[in-house]
C-alpha cells in the first residue's frame, strides 16, 4: 500500500513468512501444509519513506512495523529513520 505523506510516499508492506530468508517465496511450497501455518507471520512489515524528485525516487527512510502516520502526523527526522541493513 502505498500514500501520500506530505513530500513523501509511503509504503507500507505485509510480511508473509518473516523467517524465510530466501529471494522468492517458492520455497514456501516445499514446506507440508502444517509447517507453512505455523511459519506463516501475517503481520504489517516496516514502512518505507520514499522522497520524490521529478522521476526519481529515493528511500528516505525506515520506519517500525506497523507505523502508519497520518495526514497530520509528523515523521521522524530522516536520521532518525534510516535505512536499516537487513
């Protein structure tokens, strides 16, 4: 999901399997039906700040899990809403 947030987009995601550190989710298949209900998260992952410039975007930022500012809601300085390694 993505909104509008003053200068900003954000982008909110949803976390299917947080524990599968693989590039796609094709590894989900291989699990039995029992391992893949146990494994499932379901749950809202970070929020990403992206600022806009003409065509280009950048990430700005990284906010918690389940941070969903509002219209009127200040953001973090972008210090402190670094991209983190992951």
């Amino acid at each position: 999901m993505v909104y509008e947030h003053q200068d900003e987009l954000l982008v909110q995601s949803f976390l299917n399997y947080e524990d599968i550190a693989a590039e796609s989710l094709e590894v989900v298949e291989e699990l039995s039906a029992d391992e893949q209900r146990t494994r499932f998260t379901g749950t809202l992952g970070p929020t990403l700040r992206l600022g806009l410039d003409g065509h280009h975007t950048s990430l700005q930022g990284v906010l918690d899990h389940w941070h969903l500012p509002g219209p009127t809601d200040p953001l973090p300085s972008s210090t402190d809403s670094k991209p983190q390694n992951r």
